[in-house]
C-alpha cells in the first residue's frame, strides 16, 4: 500500500462508525487519532472543572456556542497534533458539516472521507443508545430522515472520498477505507 501523508478526516452520519473506524485506521497507519466531540467536552470540561458530554454541552450552551468549540478544537487538533510528517486522523462530529467555520478549517486539511451507512442501520444505531436534542420530540423518526437528506447531500459535496459501509463490519469498512485511500 502506498503511504499517504496528509490528515484523514472522517466524516458521517452519528453513529457511523467514524469512532471506532478512525481509531482503527490511526493504529495500522501509526497515526495520532482525534475525536472532535472527545477534544470538544475536554476543553469543556477544562472551563467548567468537571466531565461534560458532547450532548449537555449541546443542550446547555446552544448550537452557536458547541460549533465555537468545535472550531477552537480543530485549531488544536491540527495544530498540535503528533502526528508527525503523515498527519493525524480525525473524526468529526456528525453536525461539523454544518459549520461554516469549521469547514473552512477543514478545506485545507487534508483528505474528507465520507463514511456512508444505511439511514435505518442507523436510526437504530441512535436510537439505541437515546435520542439526542436535535432528534426529540413528536416524530424523532422523520426528524432523523429529514436530518439524513440534508447532511448525506453535504458530506457528499464535501468529501474527497466517499466509503458505502452498508453490509460491512468494522474490520471489511477499515479494509475497504484503505483501498480507497
């Protein structure tokens, strides 16, 4: 396999596999990896002195302010990162898309790859694991397929690459993410 040296950005849907997948890239890669939403409710946590989730930061601050620290983490991530001469990888948060500021940090970057699942893999996938903010209410269901339409359409004008997961486990989504790579 040839090496690839610049930061890989992952990007999907929540609960796509952009955690587990980046993790697993950056270790058989030998690269750094960053969750945006992990370096998010660090700097979080700094300012309030205690834990804080993504999700309550969310909830608590507001939109504005989570995608401020989003921003403020990228900065950091790239900034800072060990990656050394082959870069780190990152995996954003399923709302950076929507973030202007963030993007434009990100145009630069390095690689975006677009990490594709079925909508209803993981509308389960969420569910499961409790509704977030934006998805409450009286149909959370197609609140979710509406919020699909809208950031699937951005991740693909955005993304240098574009990895279909449908079907695969975590090990064939890592093999088939490095043969696009």
């Amino acid at each position: 396999m040839p090496r690839i040296t610049t930061n890989i950005v992952l990007m999907g849907m929540k609960h796509c596999g952009k955690t587990t997948l980046g993790a697993m890239l950056a270790r058989r890669l030998s690269r750094e990896f960053f969750d945006l939403d992990r370096v998010v409710e660090g700097i979080e946590a700094e300012r309030l002195g205690r834990p804080v989730t993504a999700r309550e930061i969310y909830r608590l601050r507001g939109k504005e302010a989570f995608q401020a620290l989003e921003e403020r983490a990228l900065r950091e991530i790239l900034g800072t990162g060990s990656g050394g001469a082959d870069g780190v990888v990152v995996a954003l948060g399923g709302g950076t898309i929507e973030n202007g500021a963030a993007l434009a940090i990100l145009r630069e970057a390095g690689i975006l790859v677009f990490l594709d699942e079925d909508e209803e893999v993981l509308f389960r996938r969420i569910e499961a694991g409790g509704l977030p903010p934006f998805l409450e209410g009286s149909s959370p269901r197609e609140s979710f397929h509406d919020l699909y339409e809208k950031r699937t359409s951005l991740y693909r004008e955005r993304a240098d690459l574009r990895v279909d997961l449908r079907g695969l486990g975590p090990g064939e989504g890592l093999d088939r993410l490095l043969e696009l790579l």
